[in-house]
C-alpha cells in the first residue's frame, strides 16, 4: 500500500510545484530556485519509482534530472558574478 500511496503523491506534489514556479515568474531569483526545487522533487520522485518497482533502474535518469537543477543554479549565479563583475 505505501508503494501505491507515494506513487501517487507524485502528481500533487508536482503539480503544486509548477504552481509555485508560475506564481514566481515575475521574480527572476525565485523562479530560478523554484525551477530547482522541481527539478529536485521531480529526480526525487523518479527514483523512489525506480527503488519501488524496478530494483533501481531510474537512478542515472534521476541523477541527470539533479545535474539539470543543479545547472540551472551554476548558469544563474554565473550569470549574476559576471554582471557584478561586469559593473
């Protein structure tokens, strides 16, 4: 029965997460770290699929969806270091 329950407690989840990521926007820092937080709970969710149903085998998906929050983070504050230093 858990496995069932947090297979679908993926979707809300999800769902609120885009919900919060369009409500922020028109604010570029949030939005950039709530494109993170979903990328975070998306990478989450597809590797507790992966460790309930199939011995594992989403880990290396999930890990990439990790680097991409990851990366979206580095080129935000990347961004952000180059225009102070650029000023």
């Amino acid at each position: 029965m858990s496995k069932t329950v947090g297979t679908l407690m993926i979707l809300p989840t999800v769902l609120i997460a885009l919900i919060i990521l369009w409500r922020s926007r028109d604010h570029i820092t949030s939005f950039v770290h709530n494109l993170a937080v979903l990328f975070w709970i998306s990478a989450n969710s597809l590797w507790m699929v992966g460790e309930m149903y199939c011995n594992d085998c989403t880990k290396p998906y999930a890990i990439w969806v990790f680097a991409a929050g990851m990366g979206v983070l580095a080129v935000y504050y990347a961004f952000l270091l180059l225009r102070k230093l650029n000023h």
